[in-house]
C-alpha cells in the first residue's frame, strides 16, 4: 500500500492520536475542544497524501532533498495557519514542534504495521522520503507564521537554527561573520564569541580566499551563489558542504550583510561516487566497463583530431578461457580474469584505457603513439603475459590471447568504425591460429570468425 493511500484511508486514526498528544501539550490553564486541537492537521494531511500520490520528476527530487520548496511568503497554508494559532493558544515553540515530531512517529509507526510485503522495500522508503520532506516543509510554514513580532521572530529565527544540522551563518559587509548557529560553532570547536568579529582567514579555513571572492560577488552582484565548499576538521576529517549565500538587503534596497546556510554532502557525494564507480567500472576486475570504455574513446578520439595524433585500438580474447571454466569452475575463470586485467594494465600506460567489454572480452586504447611499430611492441608484450601460465587455487592454468588492432586515422575516422575494424581484426587474429596479434586490413574483414 503507497502511504499516501494509508493516510486517506486511516485519517481519524492519525487525528485521534495527533489529538491526545496535542491535549498533552496543553498549557495547564487553557482548556481547548477536539476542534482546536485538531486544528488544521486534516486539511495538511490531505495535502501531503496528494503530494505523495503525484509523481515527482528527477529535477524535483533533488529540489525536496535540499529543502528548495518554501512556499511564497504571502500564501496562507493549512501549517502556517497552524503555527499561528498555536502561538494564540499559548503553545511554546517547543510544543508546537514537538506535535510535528509525534505526528511523523505516528503515521510512520503506523504504517509499517501495515506493511508485510517486503517487496514494496523501494516504495516504502521513497515514500518515507517524500513524507519527511512534507512534514519538514509544514513544520517551516508553521514556524514562520509563529510570530508576527520582531522580538519573537528573533527568538524563533535562533532556536531554528540552532537545532539545525545545517550551518547557518551571516557576515557583514567586510565579510566577517556576526551570526553562527550551533552546528557551525561545534563545527568550529569555538564558542560564538571567538566566532563573531572574526573572517573566514582568521578562522584558517582552507577555502577562505575562495569563500572571501564569493560573499564580495554576492554583495556587488546583489545575486546568491550556491557552490560546493570543502573543510577539514582539526582530527583531519574532510567534508564537503553544499553552501548557499544571499543577499541582506536594508529598506533602502542595499546590501547590508550576507546570509548563508550550508549543508552537509559528505555521504550524498560518497554514494553518487560509488553510483558513478558501479556505472563504470566493471566489478570483477575494476577495469572500466562498456559504457566508460565508449565515453574514453569518443574523448581520446576528439582529442587525437585536434592534436593530429595517432590512436590505437586493441581487441582482445582470451584463447581457450571456455575450457578453463568447464575444467575448473566459475570461481577459478573470475580468478583468471582478474589477473589477465592486471597483466593487460601493467603492459600500457597510466593514461591509456584498459576496459573489460564482458565474458573474457578486453580493449585497450592507446594513445599519442608514435607509429604502428610502438603498437607492435605494446601487443606483442600483453601476448606474452598472457601466454604465461597462471597460479590459482593450487592449479597451473595456460591460456593465451587473440588481439585485433585498429588505427586512427588510417583505418577509421569515427569510434564505431574503429570498433568494428578492431573487431574484424581479432577475429583474423583467431583465425590464423590464434596467440598472435593481426592489425586490421580491408581485403581481410570478411575473414570467417572461429
């Protein structure tokens, strides 16, 4: 069941438990009815569900994760409502936020009871993800719309902050800071006060030119930045910080100070490295897979076109790799794989590219040669290290290699041509029997394949 479905169809369950954690909150000298006290949950829980229930486009994904979903400042939401009339009722932020918090705990305790199909793991959290997200955007309305009174927005602005993961800052026009909340003042390892008067260069960080440039091009430009900033702690942790600044602007429509917020990336940018590795890179022997091996061929290619250069590319087929599979097992033929990658790659150059196709299926392309002979030499010695025997799990296992060789520009001018002639020239390779290389020849390229 989508979770969207499960608050529509449960919502006086949810109500009734809201309502009996509101009434606890309730100051000791006010006595408040079931409708007061459900306020306008119903109507925030209907829109979440509607939210829920609509697709949301990659782009918009990324938006919700970093919090870009603020509702215009003159538009009254059924949470900004609430945060109003919360603060009538005489409720301390700390109640009102803490309604939030047992409402998320609620639904989500709720329906996990609901579920039993382990199936649904992936809707599940996607869902748990964008409920999260709507529960944090109702509680921003909510507490925006908490006080009217600048004394009160003050107080609202600082314990927002302070009970924020994210670092929040702001700096004058001299780019020292006059506000730090309290992730950035343990961040830090300071107190504010050794914090406030002092800048970015004063405080040793290593992005402090870089981050100085920014909040001076906010201030001249009167337009925010947003950008990625590095900080090294003092145990020499390093993380990555998503950073947003903007402007602050006086009745006059100056800029008197900057504002900022920045927020912790470390483990998004580890996990889309890893996603980034996993689409690459082949994970048997590391080397790069099909897709990285087209990116790196039509790169090199562009750049042999610009620099007049000659390119190399190599096929190659471990000969009689079946039979070792068939004699020995799958366990040892990943084995033998892994150590031809490595043999391959210790034949070739830091900046050429060793790729792993599939099955026992290799390329290397060569780059910046100085003729066909330095090819030669080059397929000729990943012969030879292939056709050394190799140790594995207490078996002597020989094989050898077939390699197709194919030139740019002489033999093609575009990556599937080279490709193909490559290809063909392998096969020549195996025809002529094999543990030898062939570079690719018109008159030969119908060659019958064995």
């Amino acid at each position: 069941m989508r979770l969207s479905n499960f608050i529509l169809d449960n919502l006086e369950r949810i109500l009734r438990e809201w309502e009996a954690f509101a009434a606890s909150l309730v100051p000791p000298d006010q006595k408040i009815s079931k409708v007061l006290l459900r306020d306008h949950v119903k109507q925030m829980l209907e829109v979440i569900a509607a939210d829920l229930a609509t697709p949301q486009t990659a782009h918009e994904t990324a938006e919700k994760s970093k919090g870009h979903v603020d509702s215009p400042p003159d538009e009254q939401t059924a949470a900004s409502t609430h945060g109003t009339e919360r603060l009538a009722l005489g409720f301390s932020l700390n109640a009102a936020m803490a309604e939030y918090r047992a409402l998320r705990a609620s639904v989500t305790r709720l329906w996990r009871e609901k579920l039993i199909d382990q199936a649904q793991a992936d809707t599940v959290v996607e869902d748990l993800i964008r409920f999260n997200e709507a529960i944090d955007q109702a509680i921003n309305e909510s507490v925006t719309s908490y006080s009217f009174e600048k004394d009160q927005q003050t107080r609202v602005f600082d314990t927002i902050l302070s009970s924020s993961p994210d670092l929040s800052f702001t700096f004058d026009l001299d780019g020292r800071f006059t506000y730090a909340n309290k992730a950035l003042t343990e961040l830090f390892e300071l107190p504010l006060d050794e914090i406030v008067g002092k800048n970015n260069a004063d405080l040793k960080l290593a992005s402090s030119a870089v981050l100085q440039r920014e909040i001076e091009q906010v201030i001249s430009t009167k337009k925010r930045f947003r950008g990625e900033i590095s900080y090294t702690s003092s145990a020499g942790k390093k993380e990555f910080y998503e950073c947003i600044l903007v402007p602050v602007f006086n009745k006059q429509g100056a800029v008197e100070a900057t504002a900022g917020t920045a927020r912790n990336v470390t483990e998004r940018k580890a996990a889309e490295d890893q996603n980034w590795q996993k689409a690459n890179y082949d994970l048997l022997t590391g080397l790069a897979n099909r897709r990285l091996f087209n990116d790196r061929l039509e790169r090199d290619l562009k750049h042999a076109a610009r620099t007049s250069a000659q390119l190399g590319l190599l096929f190659i087929d471990l000969d009689h790799f079946k039979a070792v599979n068939d004699n020995y097992g799958h366990d040892t033929g990943d084995f033998l794989l892994r150590l031809a990658a490595d043999r391959i790659r210790s034949c070739v150059r830091e900046t050429d590219t060793v790729a792993r196709l599939g099955g026992d299926e290799f390329t290397v392309i060569l780059q910046d040669l100085n003729g066909a002979g330095q090819v030669e030499l080059i397929a000729g010695k990943i012969l030879k290290e292939l056709d050394n025997s190799f140790q594995i799990f207490n078996h002597s296992v020989h094989i050898s290699s077939s390699i197709g060789i194919a030139l740019f520009p002489k033999d093609a001018n575009d990556p599937d041509q080279l490709v193909k002639h490559a290809d063909q020239a392998l096969y020549v390779a195996k025809n002529a029997g094999r543990n030898q290389f062939s570079f690719y020849l018109p008159e030969e390229a119908n060659t019958l394949r064995v």
